[in-house]
C-alpha cells in the first residue's frame, strides 16, 4: 500500500438513519485500486446500528398493497 488516507463519512439508511464511521482508503502504488474500511467507535450508537443492519439485511416491515 502506497498511501493511507483518513476520513469520517455519513451513512444514510431509510430506516436507522444516519451512520457515522470513519473511513481509512488504502491505495495501491499506481493507484489504480482502493480499499474502504469502515468502522464504528465501540460502544457507540453508530455501532449498535450496524449491528441492526445485519440482523434486519433487506427484509421489508410493511405490507405491500
């Protein structure tokens, strides 16, 4: 890896709202590929709701009319 770069970002999800994490893009040399890793702070509401988002995935709670 050629280059860290650190940077917090928002995600918005339709259902638990804003997401903040950080984000840390590794760069390969050439810079022709990046890596994106996102993370919550511990025991922060930001992870307890990317906690949820794997328990609740892609299921709809409403009735389709």
């Amino acid at each position: 890896m050629a280059q860290r770069l650190v940077d917090h970002k928002i995600l918005v999800d339709p259902q638990l709202g804003d997401i903040e994490v950080d984000c840390q893009a590794l760069f390969t040399e050439d810079q022709s590929q990046a890596l994106l890793v996102l993370t919550a702070a511990p025991r922060s509401e930001a992870e307890e709701k990317i906690r949820l988002l794997g328990v609740i995935g892609t299921e709809r709670f409403t009735t389709p009319v």
